[in-house]
C-alpha cells in the first residue's frame, strides 16, 4: 500500500485527486509544515446484510445470583431511605428560608465593591 505526503496548501489544491487515490486503496497523509497533521484514508464498507440473531449464544452466561432479589440495605439506598433522606430534607429547608421576590425569583445579592 502506498501512501502519498502532501502539504496543506496541496492538499487544498488538489482534493479530488487525492479522494480519488483514497477511493482506490492508497493513503494520503497532510502535513503543515512537514510535520504531519492528518491522514485520508478510506472509510470500512458499511454492512449490506443485517447480522445473525443469537451470534454471542454460548459465550455469554449469567450467574444465577444475578436473578436473585438484592439485600434490603441495598435496596433501601436506591429508594432514598437513610441517612440521604436527611440530606434532602435539610437541603429542602435551607432552600425554603432564602429570600424571595414577587413570583417566586430569588433575590440577587448586590455586586461587592473592591477598595
């Protein structure tokens, strides 16, 4: 396989070209200021037929703990039980004593001044 060197401003000038040289299996790598930058290359064919149901059937087991239900500890955590719920709560008072304005906005702190 080939690979063709160009500099960006070539490469700027002559951009069919090299997608057509892409087209046929080579590659183009871009440089700015002979250091590389970029390489063209083609893209991977996009599949024309749909894969076969059931490929990964056998390489992929589940363990049977997986069914099983979850410890209430667990469980608890994801429902918001415990010590998060206090968190929320305290949370929920905190944001229920600021200041409000008509409709409900909160009112802005003025800007301090610097000395």
């Amino acid at each position: 396989m080939t690979m063709i060197v160009v500099n960006v401003h070539e490469a700027k000038a002559k951009l069919s070209e090299y997608l057509e040289a892409v087209a046929a299996g080579q590659r183009v790598l871009i440089c700015k200021r002979n250091q590389p930058v970029a390489e063209l290359r083609a893209v991977a064919a996009a599949r024309t037929e749909p894969r076969p149901i059931g490929g990964a059937k056998g390489r992929l087991s589940v363990p049977e703990a997986f069914f099983e239900p979850l410890p209430d500890d667990i469980l608890a955590g994801f429902e918001g039980g415990g010590a998060r719920r206090e968190v929320v709560a305290r949370t929920a008072a905190k944001a229920a004593d600021r200041p409000r304005t008509e409709y409900g906005a909160v009112r802005q702190r003025a800007p301090r001044r610097r000395p």
